[in-house]
C-alpha cells in the first residue's frame, strides 16, 4: 500500500516540479507539503505521505547532488554570430558544401536526421545554405558544453541545465546532445543571462 502511495505522490510532483525541485534541494517544509498533498489527494494517513516524501527527498537529492557535480565539471565555449539552417532536400548539395567547408579548416557542423538535416556554419555559407533550407536562424550564439564522460551514467543533468535556462526565462531554439557534447542554440541577447546561469553551475 504505501509503494502506491508513494508512486501517486511522486506523479503529483512530477506534474509540479517546481515542488519536486524545492523537496531535493531541502528547501519546503515537508510537514506543510504532506497537509497539502492529504488534502488534496484523499490519500492514506499523514505518516504515510510524511514517509514517502523522506523517500522521494532523499532519490531525488542523491540525483540533484550527482547532476550538480557533473555540470560543475563541465567546460563551456560560446559562439556568436552563428547561422543555423534546416532542410528536408537537397542532401547531396549540402554534403558538397560541408566537405568544402570542413577541407578548408573552416568550422561547420553538421546533422542528418531522419526526416530533416541541419547546418550551423557562418555568414560565408548563407547564400548557398539559404537556397537549400526551408528554415534558418541567422546570428544566433552556440554554447557548447563540455562533460566528463560519466554524464552518459548521470540521471538529470540535461534536464537541470534546461530548467535552470527556463526559470530565467531564455528560450533554447535548438538543443542537441551527443555524447559528451551539449550544444545550446539560443538568442545573442540571451547570452548574458545564460552566462550568468551557467557560471553559477559551472568551474
């Protein structure tokens, strides 16, 4: 019975992770908390949920604690001035520009994916790109964040990095993850912000 308990108030925090967030971190009055989820779930005794909340607190801070020192030791290099392009055809003419691009020492990147590729390169390229792509996203600035491999092994991370740029309001245009590489498209007028963000988290 208190398994299923726990399972109903672990989804009823899921469903407000600001709470789920302030539990791990220490930061809510969990007697306050177990009133409140009794009261508004109908769910077993007070010294139940008051259990299950130590339970849920206690996963959830070995998870917040293990994705912080993941982020801590991560390095981050920034981009401004990136243009990024989006298309569905035209594949070959894209590769030709990218191997152009990449023979040369010029930095380019570069995704296929299966419905859709995508490019982020610089002005040179905009042109060509430009009558290849059915979206673009013109003088944006690429972060990329760099983590020891164990991120692969580490739950939350990418998700603390996402709700920490979320809660300062900063709109991600592009968010993509490979191994130990995260790369974060977002607006140069952002950039700001997200440095304070992140240098709060990182080094």
């Amino acid at each position: 019975m208190s398994e299923k308990i726990e399972k109903k108030i672990d989804e009823y925090l899921d469903r407000q992770p600001y709470l789920k967030k302030c539990l791990s971190e220490h930061l809510v009055n969990k007697s306050s908390l177990a009133k409140k989820i009794k009261n508004e779930l109908n769910i077993g005794a007070f010294s139940t949920i008051h259990l299950a909340l130590n339970k849920i607190q206690e996963n959830s801070s070995e998870t917040y604690d293990s994705a912080k020192k993941i982020i801590n030791k991560s390095n981050v290099e920034v981009k401004t001035d990136v243009l990024v392009f989006i298309g569905k055809n035209h594949l070959e003419k894209v590769m030709d520009i990218v191997n152009k691009a990449a023979s040369l020492n010029e930095e380019i990147d570069f995704l296929k994916l299966k419905h859709s590729w995508i490019v982020f390169s610089s002005k040179k390229y905009e042109k060509q790109l430009s009558a290849l792509s059915f979206k673009k996203h013109l003088n944006v600035t690429k972060i990329l964040i760099q983590s020891p491999p164990s991120i692969e092994d580490t739950l939350g991370v990418l998700g603390k990095i996402v709700n920490n740029f979320s809660n300062q309001g900063i709109n991600i245009i592009e968010f993509i993850s490979c191994w130990t590489n995260t790369l974060i498209l977002i607006e140069t007028k952002q950039l700001s912000t997200a440095m304070k963000v992140l240098g709060k988290q990182i080094g």
